[in-house]
C-alpha cells in the first residue's frame, strides 16, 4: 500500500511540478512579446511623423527611414510556442505581428516612391500625400491593436499569480 502511495505521489508532485513550469513559461512568454510589442510601438511612433514635414510655403518636404533590421525577434523565435495561450488570444497576437510586418513593406514602398525608384511611372506628390496618410492610418490602427493586445496579455498572463494554474488544470 505504500508503494502505491509513493507512486501515487509521485505522479501528482510531477503533475503539479509541470503545470507550474508551463504557467511560468507561459508568463514569461507573455512579457517578453509585451515588451517587444512597446518597444515596436515606440519605434513605429518615431516613423510616421517623421516621414513627412509641411512648409510654411505651402510644399512639403519627405523623408525616408532605413529599415533593415528584423524587429520582430522574440515573436520569430517563440511563435511555435504561441500554443500556451488561448485561441483568442494566438489570433491576435499573429495578427499584430502580420500587420506590423506590412507596415514594414509599406515604409519600404514609401521610400522608393520618394526616391522616385518607379522610373516608368513618376509619382506625383498627390500619390505620395494619399500614401501617407495610409501610411498613418495603418500606424494607428497597429497602435490600438498593439495597446489592446498589451493590455490583455498583461491582465490574463503578466500580474496573475495563480490563475494560470487554474488554467491549466480546467484546460
């Protein structure tokens, strides 16, 4: 009867034991793509004021910015570890990440158009307006989706100590 008792023990310590590193695993998860969502939130706000500036003349004058670097490194090497959280959640978190990329080409298409790289087709400068106010429009909305994601991940992940835990077992 021991014997089963100690094995019985065992396998419960393990269980436990187990649920306990994936909720770990899963708030750290959490933090770092909150973290790196705020720090592409920063990064993204410096772009689109800065692409474009109004004279006092009536003209403008357009800027590029080099974008070369991948800034999407915690989410490119953890996305096969999305399954820790919820569906819901997953959905929104590779959306963000889908739209910020595109954002990324946008910027790129934004600067060969100013630096009139469309040799066959000028652009005009009312393309080039239209273009940026998508440009900001496409900002502002990865901004929103960005803030809300933040904030979920942080309520449901981040600042709770034992609801994972519950979690995992009614999973």
């Amino acid at each position: 009867m021991t014997f089963f008792l100690g094995i019985l023990s065992g396998i419960i310590i393990s269980f436990i034991n187990s649920l306990v590193r994936n909720c770990l695993e899963k708030k750290r998860l959490a933090s770092a793509i909150t973290s790196e969502i705020t720090a592409l939130m920063k990064q993204y706000g410096k772009i689109g004021g800065s692409l474009k500036r109004n004279n006092p003349d009536g003209t403008c004058t357009l800027f590029t910015t080099k974008i070369d670097d991948d800034f999407f490194t915690i989410y490119n090497k953890n996305a096969d570890k999305l399954g820790y959280f919820s569906p819901l959640v997953i959905k929104k978190i590779v959306e963000l990440y889908t739209n910020a990329k595109g954002f990324v080409c946008s910027i790129k298409t934004w600067n060969d158009m100013v630096e009139n790289k469309f040799p066959d087709n000028k652009v005009s400068i009312d393309e080039i307006n239209r273009y940026y106010e998508c440009l900001k429009y496409q900002r502002d909305g990865i901004f929103t989706d960005a803030m809300n994601l933040t904030n979920e991940l942080n309520v449901l992940y981040c600042n709770r100590r034992f609801k994972c835990y519950w979690n995992l077992l009614i999973k």
